[in-house]
C-alpha cells in the first residue's frame, strides 16, 4: 500500500474529526460516497484530482493542507 494513500487517508481522517464530521457528512459535501470516504481514510485508494479539490472545500481548507503531513503527526501526538 501507498504510504503517500495512507498519509492522505489519515490527514483526511484527521481534518474531518476536528471538525466533528461524520463520513457520511463529508461525503454528502464533497459530493462522493460515503464508501469512497471511507476508502480515501483508509488508504486503499487515492482520490483523483478534482476530488481533492472537492474534499478541501467541504473540509473547509486548502488544498495543500490535505498534504502537511507534519501537522498531522503534531495534532495526534
């Protein structure tokens, strides 16, 4: 498996917990599947571009926040 996937996954993951958002919840805002959400935090497979961009804008962020894995390891130390 990926290592940049899982990464991506578990920042995904990490953004939308903060928030208090349900898979279900992203899903419907970014409009993709709640499987898909699933899939994308999990890191079995990577979004494709356009819903990247989709997935930052239902979590409120920038683009290039979906990738500052540093962060991620300092919000879940």
């Amino acid at each position: 498996m990926s290592t940049l996937k899982v990464q991506f996954g578990q920042q995904v993951k990490e953004l939308r917990r903060v928030q208090g958002i349900t898979q279900e919840s992203l899903a419907n805002e970014a409009g993709l599947t709640t499987e898909s959400i699933s899939n994308i935090e999990r890191g079995i497979f990577g979004p494709r571009f356009e819903n990247i961009e989709r997935l930052a804008n239902a979590l409120g962020v920038e683009v290039k926040d979906l990738f500052e894995f540093d962060r991620l390891h300092e919000t879940t130390k």
